[in-house]
C-alpha cells in the first residue's frame, strides 16, 4: 500500500479524487474514507493488497466500514421516521385546526371520517361513526364512508387521484355532495351498528366503557366479537376507537380495510387514537352548540312570546283605559242626559195640551231618548272589545234573552215561540254579548212590519256547533236592504237608529261566531247565528 | 202605601225619581251614600229599594250584597248607567236591573213587578 494514497492523506486536492463534487469541498480535508473512498476503485484495491500482505489494518478497516455502513442505514431510518412524524404532526395540526374552528356537526363528522380514510389521512378504508345517545340509550350508528365494494372502490379512488384534492377540499366536498347519500349508502349498517348502552357485554359497549381503543383481529373466531357484527363488517380485523372527551364517551369510530385488507399496525392505532381526542372534542363541542342553538330558539320564542304579551298587557291596558273612558262617559253624560229627559218627560206630563212650550218640550224628549240610544250603542260597543267567554247553556242563553224582551215584545202584540233542541251541547261564548245580539235581533227596528207578528227561535246540534235560528215573520225587506243594515253606520237614518244589528255581526264575528242573515220580502227574515261548542273553534 | 229607599248620588236624580214615583203613589226617601242609606234603614221599614251600581267612591253592588244578607225580605231594583251590568253574576243577587234611561216606564215597571211578585210571595208564605 502506498502511504500517500489519496485516502491516507489527510489533505489532498480536488483534482485527485473523482468523487468529490462539487459542494462536497470540506471533505478534501476529512472523513473523506467513511464518505467516499469506500466505493472507489483505488481504495478497494488498497484494501485488498493490505488483506493479502496480512496487515493487521486491514480487517480494522473493514470493521469500521461496516460499523459505519450500519449507523448510516440506521440514521436514515431515524430521519425517515423523523420525516412521517413530523408529515403525521403537520396533518393532525391541519386537521385540529379545521375541527377546532367548527361548530356544525356535520362538517365536523365530514373532516373527521375524510381524515381516516383518505389516502393523504390516516388511509384506512372505510369509517363508521357511532355517537352515544344518553337520551335514548343507545350507541347508535352515525355515518359511514368507504367504499362498499371493489369496483366503487376502483372509481372513488381513481377520482380523488385525479382531482388530487387536499383534505380539507375532500372533506368539504363529501360534506356537501355526499354526506347524505353516504348516509343512506350505509343506512343499513349504521342501523345493525347500533346497541343499547345496557348491553355490557357487547365489544362495542365495552370498548367504549373501557375509553381506551382496540385493535380487533381474527374476529371469526374472536369470543368477545359477535358474529353479526363481523358478517356485517365483513372483515376480520378492525379498529375500535372510542372517542373521550373529558372523561365522557362521546361514540365511537370504527375502521377497517374493507378492500385492501392492508394489516392494521399499532402504530396506526396510536396514530388514530391521538385524532380521536381532538374528533370527540370537536363533536361535544358541536353537539353543544347543536344543544345551544336549540336553546337559544326556545329562548328567542319565549322572548317574542313575552314581548307579545307585553304587547297584549299594553292592549288590555289600553282597553281597560278604554273601559274607564267609557264608563265615565257613561257617568257623565247618562246621568245629566236622564235628568234632562225625566224632567222634560215629568213636565210634558203635567203640561196642558194648549201649552205653546209643549212643543219645545216634546222636542228634548225626543233628542235625549235619541241620544240616549246613541249612548247605549257606543258602550255596547266598546263592550264587544274584549269579550270574555265560556262555556254556558244555549237553553239559559235564549229564556233570558226572551225573558229580557217578553215585555216589549208582547206589549207590540207579538207572538214568540221556542223550540229547544235535544241535547244540546254547552257552547264556548260570551253570554253578555250573544244575549245583547239576541235582544237586539228580537227588538231590532227593521222597517217593512207586516200582519204576521210572529218570532220563531229553535235550536239544534249541529256539525261545528249548536245552530241557533230565529226566524222574524213581521220583517218585510230585501237582502239587499238588510245587508245594508249590516254595515255600521252606513244606515241613512240619524245615528242611534241602525247600528244594532251591524253591532251584532262585529260582536259575533269578533268571537269567531259565524252570523248568516237571510231575508225575503214575503217571508220575513231569517238569523242563523251557528254557537261553537270548542275552545279550538274560536277565531 | 209602599215605601221606597232611592240610593243614588246624584242629587237631580234623587230628586226625579221622588217626584216621579211619588206620582206614582209610592212613599220615596232618598239617600246618597251607603252610609245614609243604613241610617235610613235603621229609621224604618221599606218595602224595595233602587240603587244606583256606581255611588261616589263607593260601590252599589257591595251595598245590594249588604242588603241582599241583612234585609233578605226587601227587594232591591238596580239601577245604572251601564246596560252591561245587567248580564254580570254580580248584579245577578238583585232582583230587578234597569238601565237609568230619562223615560222611567221601565224604572216603574219593574218596581211594580218586583212588589207584585213579594206581595205573592207574602200571601203564599201566611
């Protein structure tokens, strides 16, 4: 061996060694033979004329050659691994980020199942997602994705290559065009996947109570695994990986090689596991926030339904400032309006027929009774604002209302008959307001009065109510004519006179009481006022 | 001769309806208060009294309640200015309701009515 051959040297210069390149320049003064000489021609020809003069350096340097050629192959292993961990730890970073910042289930379960199953993820085959139903009690299955078979798995795979999507493209995409196709693709599955919580025994039960995941291998002839869920699976090893979040079973992820049945290690198990927690805290989070978002709508409905009460309390007060009004209206213009009219009424009485004032005097009788009506119809009015109802005896209703208006009625010679129905259910109804209508129709002041004074009342079940009909046989006048009366105001006649029957119609349409009037200039009028029977036929 | 207690706090309509029913052969004494209304019960026997619903700061059917517990055998007519206490349970204790109205046809009516129908009552009871 030449002592001053170029790998003995300490120093040597470019031009000597071939294998040097450029860039590699520092090792023209060190470790140059670990690097390079171990490959060059002259080197091993050194080596060999060294073993063959037996110089005990030659087997040193083989040993050194050898033990060098390990720590390498061992240190790029390491790197590797490095490289994996720090690829696995930039994904699960991504891959937190995006379940970090989502609050919908749906996109979350998306993320979570697409980060299991792509390629670019953890590239298990196939995912099903159970969650944990504490209301009803059940483990119950959620969503699946994979393929269901060779040929979709062919398709599915070769369409995510082409589209080279990242993941969270993927995940965004499944959630928007596939989420419930998928859903129902596995429908079958997820609905065999799910098992009550009481069911202890059961490896699904049991892996969840146990919060720790479970590699599933040889299930045919696994004791623990039913053998449903294996003929549903389909496979013989599977991952069962119970999602935790703080200390509460969240559901389960189960995952598979369904297609490949590439061996499921443990380090993807471990892998998995360290996603799992950040799946079961994103899913609490968003089914919190599901929780939340319900709340808030309760929340926001009985807000609105306050605020309507609030509303209504200011109408009440409103109407009740109302009632208040009215009633010192009624004090203060009643009374002085009945002094005025007795008084006029007790001197006309003790006026001689020649007195000149007479006249004047008939005059304020007149005005004030005029008044007086006017008065009676505006209160009635403000009355028919807020009636209170309940329910009462149609039969009471109609004998108090003819008990009211007998006397009037039989003093102008007319004749009432009543023919009660069999029966007859109580109706839902303001009694003060349906009983002033009824007096009002038995007394009203239509023009056209013919020979046959007679007033005929029955009553009856009917479909949506008790029908109440009052037939007045003395009123001749036409539809026209009557439904002209039914329109307040809008009676030619001076006010106090016309008002009653239109007051009638807003009272009773008011309570949701349909009012049909029919009238013939022959036969007379006819009311047909139908009286609910429930609360729900109100309006 | 029937006498009647007139309970109203108008001072006009006291007077109108002892002047009317005085007319109408009646013997009338008139009050203005519950508190002058029992002064004048304690002074004698009546055979109806007319009440008015609304008295100043007080109310007439608290009175009617009164005279409905203590004078169980008087009639008592009421007499307002509001129509719709005619269908109220609370007027329902009176024997006879009338809207105050400047023609006292009905007022009068209705007293005739109710002494009638006590004087029935009389008779079937001896």
């Amino acid at each position: 061996m030449d002592r001053n051959s170029c790998w003995n040297r300490n120093v040597i210069e470019q031009e000597e060694c071939p294998n040097i390149g450029e860039g590699e320049e520092d090792l023209l003064v060190s470790q140059r033979v670990t690097e390079k000489c171990r490959d060059c021609a002259v080197f091993s020809a050194d080596l060999e004329r060294l073993r063959s003069d037996d110089n005990p350096l030659a087997p040193l340097l083989s040993e050194v050659l050898i033990e060098n050629s390990r720590q390498k192959t061992q240190i790029q292993s390491l790197v590797s691994f490095l490289d994996n961990k720090t690829l696995e730890m930039r994904f699960l970073h991504e891959l937190g980020s995006v379940l970090q910042s989502s609050v919908d289930l749906d996109e979350v379960l998306s993320v979570a199942l697409t980060a299991i199953t792509a390629g670019k993820g953890f590239g298990m085959n196939r995912a099903f997602l159970l969650l944990n139903n504490r209301e009803e009690g059940f483990l119950k299955g959620y969503l699946g994705l994979g393929p269901r078979n060779i040929d979709e798995a062919c398709r599915v795979w070769d369409e995510i290559i082409q589209n080279d999507m990242d993941l969270q493209t993927l995940a965004q995409n499944f959630r928007l065009n596939k989420l419930s196709s998928e859903r129902e693709k596995f429908h079958d599955v997820l609905e065999q996947l799910t098992v009550p919580l009481s069911n202890k025994d059961h490896i699904l039960i049991k892996a969840l109570d146990g919060k720790v995941p479970l590699l599933v291998e040889n299930a045919y002839y696994h004791p623990d695994v039913p053998a449903e869920l294996t003929r549903l699976l389909g496979v013989d090893t599977f991952l069962l990986m119970p999602l935790i979040s703080r200390n509460r079973r969240v559901g389960m992820i189960i995952a598979d090689n369904f297609i490949t049945h590439r061996p499921i290690t443990d380090e993807d198990m471990h892998s998995l596991e360290t996603f799992a927690f950040t799946v079961a805290f994103a899913i609490e989070r968003a089914s919190l926030y599901d929780k939340l978002q319900v709340e808030l709508n309760r929340v926001t409905e009985a807000g609105k339904k306050l605020k309507e009460q609030q509303e209504l309390i200011v109408r009440m007060e409103n109407m009740a400032l109302v009632g208040r009004i009215t009633s010192s209206i009624a004090h203060s213009v009643r009374n002085p309006l009945m002094i005025i009219g007795g008084f006029a009424r007790s001197m006309l009485k003790n006026s001689p027929e020649s007195d000149p004032k007479r006249t004047f005097i008939e005059s304020i009788v007149s005005e004030t009774r005029q008044l007086e009506g006017v008065l009676d119809e505006i209160l009635n009015y403000s009355d028919s604002l807020y009636p209170t109802r309940d329910f009462w005896d149609v039969n009471q209703l109609i004998e108090t209302a003819l008990h009211d208006t007998a006397d009037t009625l039989t003093s102008q010679g007319y004749a009432i008959g009543y023919s009660p129905g069999h029966d007859l259910q109580a109706v839902y109804i303001d009694f003060k307001q349906v009983s002033y209508c009824l007096r009002t129709i038995l007394q009203n002041d239509v023009n056209g009065i013919g020979d046959d004074l007679t007033i005929a009342i029955s009553s009856r079940n009917g479909e949506n109510g008790v029908i109440l009909q009052i037939e007045d046989r003395s009123r001749h006048v036409s539809q026209a004519e009557l439904e002209h009366l039914l329109v307040p105001f809008s009676e030619t006649r001076d006010l106090g006179a016309g008002l009653g029957l239109a007051l009638c119609k807003a009272m009773l349409e008011k309570q949701g009481i349909p009012f049909v009037v029919q009238a013939d200039v022959k036969e007379g009028i006819r009311y047909a006022i139908t009286l609910p029977t429930r609360k729900e036929e109100q309006s | 001769m029937s006498r009647l207690l007139v309970v109203d706090d108008e001072a006009n309509i006291r007077l109108l309806y002892a002047e009317e029913l005085k007319d109408e052969g009646y013997e009338v004494v008139t009050a203005a208060t519950s508190a002058e209304a029992a002064e004048k019960l304690q002074g004698g026997v009546f055979d109806l009294a007319v009440l008015d619903i609304k008295l100043k700061n007080e109310s007439g059917i608290e009175l009617l309640q009164k005279l409905v517990k203590e004078r169980h055998d008087m009639p008592v007519i009421l007499c307002s200015a509001f129509s719709c206490y005619k269908d109220d349970f609370s007027a329902w204790l009176a024997d006879g309701y009338v809207v105050k109205s400047g023609d006292l046809t009905e007022l009068k009516q209705e007293i005739a009515r109710v002494l009638a129908k006590k004087a029935m009552k009389v008779k079937a009871d001896v």
